[in-house]
C-alpha cells in the first residue's frame, strides 16, 4: 500500500496562517479605536485558535459512531441557541440585531454552531432512506430558517438553508421539489428584502452605487477603491490606506479588500486558489468514502459550507452581491467561525484516517469511478448494486 499525504492541513493551515497575518496588520487602528487597546482582535484571535486546535484534536480522534449519535442532540443545543440568543438580557444587540450569547468574558454565536450541526444533523439523517422524504426536509429546515431571521440575519438563512438542501439533494432527494422549494426561498427573501428598510437601502446602494455616495453607499465605494488601489502586486504588507478609519470592519466582512490592497491580484488569486484546491480535496474525498454514506455526506455538506461562505464574501467584496455579514471561512477575525469550522475539518480528518485503507489504495480504480455526483452511493444507487435509493415519502 502506497499512502500519499493529505492536503488538508497544509491548506487549512495555509489560509489560518494568512488570516493571522492580516489581522494583525490590518486591525491595530480598528481595535485601539473601538477598545482602546490595538492588539485586542489579534490577541482574541489566537485565543480562539488555541482552543480550535484543541476542539480538532478532539474531533480527529473521536468515534464516527458516536457522532452520529450525537448529531441530533447537538442540533437541538444550536436551535436552543438560537432562541437564547433572542431573549434581551442573554445577547449583545448590536446595530439592531441579536446575534452574540453573552458568556461573560465570551461572546458566541449560535448561529455559527448550527452551520456544523446543520451538516452533521442532516449528514445523519439523509444516509437513512427511510427519512430522505421532502416533507422531513420542509419540516426540519423552517424552524432555523425561521429563528435565524427574527435575528434578524437573512444571508446566514439562505446559506444554512443552501447548505441543507444541498445536503438533502446529495443523498438523493427530487430535483423539482426543491427547483420548487428554492424558488419559493427566492421569493420569500425578496419580500423580506423590501419590506426590511435597511436591507432595501443595501439592495439599492447595490444597484445604484453612485447615489448617496457619503452615506448607505460608502462601505462599498471604499472596498471598491481598495481592491482597485492594489493592482497586480499590491502596495506590499501592512502599507493599506484604507485600513486607516476609511473601510469598515476590516478585520471582519472587509479582509479580502485588505489583502487585496496590500498584495494585489497576485495575493487575491492565490487565497481563491487555496480555497479551490481544498474544496477540491473534500469533494475527491467524498467521493472516494461514497460506500459510507454519513461520511460521504459530510464531507460533502463541509465543502458546500466553506464552498459557499466564500462565495458569497467574495462575491460581496468584488461588488457583484449586496453586502453581507458572512465571514471569510479561516481567514476573517471571529472565534465562533473558527471554532466550529476547525471542527468540522477534525471530522475530515477522523474520516481520512477512518478510511485511510480506501483513500490511500494502490487501486486507482474508486477514483475513476465514485465521481462525487448524482450517482454516488448515496444518491441513485450504491456501488457495486442497480437498485436505487429512493425516498419511501
């Protein structure tokens, strides 16, 4: 058996290492503003991934069995967070919105725990055939939906619910009911979006960037002038104009415009091509573990989560969506997100060595044929058998 070193690590670390970087450049004048002490964010930061590197060593090594066990019950804290969160008294209210549980000296965000519940739960749920029925899925995704918006937080609505669909598409679940379902969530988010004023005025400033320049449009002009300013290679570390009181929240929503400033397109196009080449691991992964369906899956659901979080922080920063409040997975100043996605990647990691025989085959012949699609395993049919898997509902 020839065994081959995973790229997994190397990447995550890669892009751990990079946000590290520039949250320590880029969020000096940000934190002494707003805390009066300039290394506040990084010294959190590291704080954070202390205690992330112990949650993977953790995850890495414990049982698969029990945490599909556990899946549901971890669901149900996330969802139990989420109605905490909005109680006055045991949240922060910030700009309006009530998103952080007040832990004392910490604040976490229930939010970010049920993106990994989510994948976990549903993971769990779908491999059994007998609960892969459209009704379920409906029943299971309006409650998070739902708690998530009285935050409110539409962005991380949409993509929870993307993520669970995804999910529930993977293991086999109808094509036209959920063209239907993503149809209707469509719908309902452009009615939440016009009735909402301050999601309006986003929606607006998106479409017309030039109208009130110094007001509901600034944070986009000054991202914009960010990236622009960089050019191929960049200004070069730590000389950012725009971190200097003129781009909001640098180390948060706005630190791909950072690293765009200071390194450019060449910088830009090297942390997509990180991102790219992990989500490119997790989705061969998958494919290769297809004959375990719970491991398959989340694997899978852990690259549509990473997959499309990036997508849609990257898609705000270059102007092509309104902007949001989605983090930059790995990179962007937060411990809630750090925490739970190095978790997620200890789970990866459990399952690499779980299936390390199949991975690690000198059998080429899994990965010719277990293409992560639609006739996956746990899709239309199993390997090895014609008889397909449809849902009993």
């Amino acid at each position: 058996m020839k065994q081959t070193k995973s790229p997994l690590l190397p990447l995550v670390f890669s892009l751990i290492f990079t946000g590290i970087i520039f949250i320590s450049i880029s969020s000096l004048t940000e934190a002494n503003i707003t805390t009066g002490d300039k290394f506040y964010f990084l010294r959190k930061q590291f704080f954070w991934l202390a205690i992330s590197l112990m949650a993977f060593y953790i995850t890495s090594k414990i049982k698969l069995d029990l945490i599909k066990k556990l899946s549901p019950l971890i669901y149900f804290v996330s969802i139990l967070g989420l109605i905490l969160v909005l109680i006055p008294g045991l949240s922060n209210q910030t700009l309006g919105a009530r998103r952080w549980l007040n832990l004392g000296l910490l604040s976490f965000q229930p939010s970010e725990l049920l993106k990994l519940s989510s994948v976990l739960y549903f993971s769990y749920l779908f491999a059994q055939s007998s609960k892969r029925g459209f009704i379920n899925l409906i029943i299971h995704l309006i409650i998070p939906f739902i708690l998530i918006i009285l935050q409110p937080n539409l962005s991380t609505a949409i993509l929870v619910s993307a993520i669970i669909i995804s999910i529930f598409y993977l293991s086999g679940g109808k094509v036209i009911p959920l063209f239907l379902l993503c149809l209707g969530l469509i719908g309902l988010s452009f009615i939440l979006v016009i009735n909402s004023p301050y999601r309006l005025a986003r929606l607006q400033t998106f479409l017309n960037p030039d109208q009130e320049l110094q007001t509901t449009s600034y944070h986009n002009s000054q991202i914009i002038l960010s990236l622009s300013s960089g050019g191929f290679f960049g200004k070069g570390f730590a000389n950012s104009d725009q971190k200097y009181r003129f781009l909001p929240k640098i180390s948060t929503d706005s630190i791909l415009a950072i690293i765009g400033e200071e390194t450019g397109f060449l910088g830009t196009f090297t942390i997509i091509l990180l991102y790219v080449l992990l989500l490119s691991y997790l989705i061969k992964l998958a494919s290769l573990v297809s004959q375990d369906t719970f491991s398959s899956l989340l694997v899978s659901g852990i690259a549509c989560w990473i997959g499309y979080q990036c997508l849609i922080n990257i898609s705000a920063i270059a102007n092509i969506i309104p902007l949001t409040g989605v983090p930059l997975p790995f990179i962007s100043y937060g411990g809630s997100s750090l925490l739970t996605l190095m978790i997620a990647i200890g789970l990866v990691r459990n399952i690499e060595k779980t299936h390390s025989l199949l991975i690690y085959s000198d059998n080429d012949q899994g990965e010719k044929k277990h293409y992560h699609h639609r006739h996956s395993s746990h899709s239309r049919s199993r390997i090895n058998s014609s008889a397909p898997i449809r849902s009993k509902n």
